[in-house]
C-alpha cells in the first residue's frame, strides 16, 4: 500500500469515527420535548359587552391520560394590553370592530391557552344637554301682587353618568325673574316700618344644582339639592340644602315628558329664612330620530314657592311658562 493509499485510508476511519460519535447527539438535540401534564382548552373568540361580566370561558384542564380526582384551576387572567376589570368581575373598555385583548389562561403545569377578546360598546350614552328658556313669568312678593313679565330666562343642564357612573346624575337648574316694581311703600325687614321705594326694575336669581342616582333603569332620579337665590329687591339673598325628585328628559324620543321637583325645609341668609318648592313641568319634542339632529324644543311650566318662615317681610311665589330650544350632547343612537 502506498503513503498516499495509507493517509486515505485513516482520513475515511476517521470520518467514520466522527460520524458515529456526533449523530446521537445531532438526534438528542432534535428530539421533541417531552408532553405536557396536560394543557388548557377554552373558547377560542369571546365578545363582551361594555361594562359588563367576562362570561365563563369554559377554561378546563385536558390530560393525556386519566384526569385526577381533583380538577385543577387556572391562575388569574392574563390580559394583553389589560383592562380594567372591576370587583364584580365587569369589563371596562371599548373597542368595536376589533380584537381588544388576547387572554391567557395558564397554571397547575398545564400549557397554555389563549383566547381572543373583543370588548364592544353596548350602545349606551349617556342623556345630557343643555336647554335655553325664555317667556313670561308673574310673581307675587312684598313688591308685587302678581306682576307680569316677559323678562325672564332660565338654563337647563343635565348629565347622566359623570366619570362612567352610569346610575348618577348632575343637573343645574337656573333661573332669572324679572319683573318693574312701581313706586310705593314697602315693609322693612326687622321692624317692620315702611318706607317709600321708587319704581326699579326687580331681578330675582336663583341656582339649583341636583346630584343624586336613578332608581329604576330609565327612571326618575332622587336627588340631593342645593338653592342658592338671591335679588337685588330690599331683602338678603337666602340659600340652603334640600331633595329633589326629577324625571330627565328622554332625548333618543322624539316627544317626551321630564320635570322635577325640589322641597327646601329651611332656606335663610341676613337674618330671614322661607320654607321652599321649586318644580318645573316640560314637554321636549327633540329632533333626532326626525333628521338626525341633536337639537330640541321644550315647552316647560316652572314655579318658585318660598313661604315665610322668620323675618321675611313677605312670602315669595314666581310662576312661569317657557319655550326653549335645547342641545343634545354626545353621540346619537
């Protein structure tokens, strides 16, 4: 045998020698793990509406053999991105027409699960606006014994489910009366001398601010009230705290009938103090589902009752009949 049949030779030994050494550890490196105890299965796609519970996913525990005798549970959720998830197991966060999140569903050494979620609006919105009145008014006071006018305004504003609280209400109530005192005599305050006034022209101006919840879906609201009123007649401004029953207008109809009610016990400032109802009828005619428009019209009756009670030189009473147009804010549905 020649060298250069010899040097063949031990290169081909050599690689022989190679070849059995490495392919063990090429097939160990390439082997499949081994299985899993058993792996998690659930819904694939599940859509939840806003603002209310995860539905049972179904998420259960599949073994390759016999399952024991005690099912295992899955660890918390995983959500990716998260969402809000409230103690009662609802949630929060909107995203139609599109995957909102990818759930894991993990634990007990099982492998993985992941299940695609579409958290979607439930077409919910919420009623709020704000409505402008104008029209004539009578009042009766130490200065009038049923005056007419046709100088007074009011605003209206509502809101329902401030910072996604759906059963709250806030509501703002203002009024303007305005009516001409003739001159004539007028009953002081305190000691009841009377001293001659001048004709002016009378402003009475009042705020009322409502919050409270609704006590059926769709219902009537309880409030907590606040008055706040004051004139630039010959007597102090008065403020105090009460409660209030109203009916929020329902904007998404096209004709419908809102109100409220307000009892203040106890009304006083500068020494005198009145006992106090506030109430105002309407009937809206809203132009939404006519032409899509978030305008609306309201036809109310509003009244202002405050009875003496300490020092008052009079009791107080302000009636009047409005027409306003109003603006729905948000969407429309």
């Amino acid at each position: 045998m020649s060298a250069s049949s010899a040097v063949i030779a031990r290169i081909a030994r050599s690689s022989a020698l190679c070849t059995l050494l490495l392919v063990p550890r090429v097939a160990g490196a390439a082997a499949p793990a081994p299985p899993a105890a058993c792996r998690w299965e659930a819904k694939a796609y599940v859509a939840v509406r806003d603002d209310t519970r995860l539905p049972d996913l179904g998420a259960h525990a599949v073994f390759p053999g016999a399952a024991p005798a005690v099912a295992p549970t899955p660890d918390p959720y995983v959500w990716n991105p998260a969402f809000p998830v409230d103690a009662q197991g609802r949630v929060h966060g909107r995203s139609d027409g599109r995957v909102s999140s990818i759930l894991t569903i993990s634990g007990a050494g099982c492998s993985e699960a992941h299940v695609a979620v579409l958290v979607y609006s439930d077409g919910f919105v919420p009623r709020r606006g704000v409505a402008l009145d104008y029209g004539p008014s009578r009042s009766y006071d130490e200065l009038s014994p049923g005056k007419n006018s046709l100088g007074s305004f009011a605003v209206l504003a509502e809101a329902q489910a401030p910072f996604r609280l759906r059963p709250v209400w806030l509501s703002a109530d203002a009024r303007s009366i305005g009516y001409d005192h003739e001159a004539g005599y007028v009953t002081n305050v305190g000691d009841r001398s009377a001293t001659y006034r001048p004709a002016f022209d009378v402003r009475d101006d009042s705020l009322e601010l409502r919050g409270g919840v609704t006590l059926a879906h769709g219902g009537p609201v309880l409030d907590v009230a606040y008055l706040n009123a004051g004139t630039n007649a010959y007597r102090p401004g008065v403020n105090g705290l009460g409660v209030a029953l109203e009916v929020p207008p329902q904007l998404g109809r096209t004709l419908s009938a809102n109100g409220s009610l307000s009892y203040y016990p106890s009304l006083v400032g500068g020494g005198i103090a009145y006992s106090a109802l506030r109430y105002r009828v309407a009937g809206t005619l809203a132009l939404a589902a006519l032409f899509g428009s978030p305008y609306y019209f309201d036809l109310a009756l509003m009244g202002d009752q405050r009875t003496n009670v300490s020092r008052a030189p009079a009791s107080t009473n302000y009636r009047a009949i409005m027409l306003g147009i109003g603006y729905r804010l948000g969407g429309i549905r």
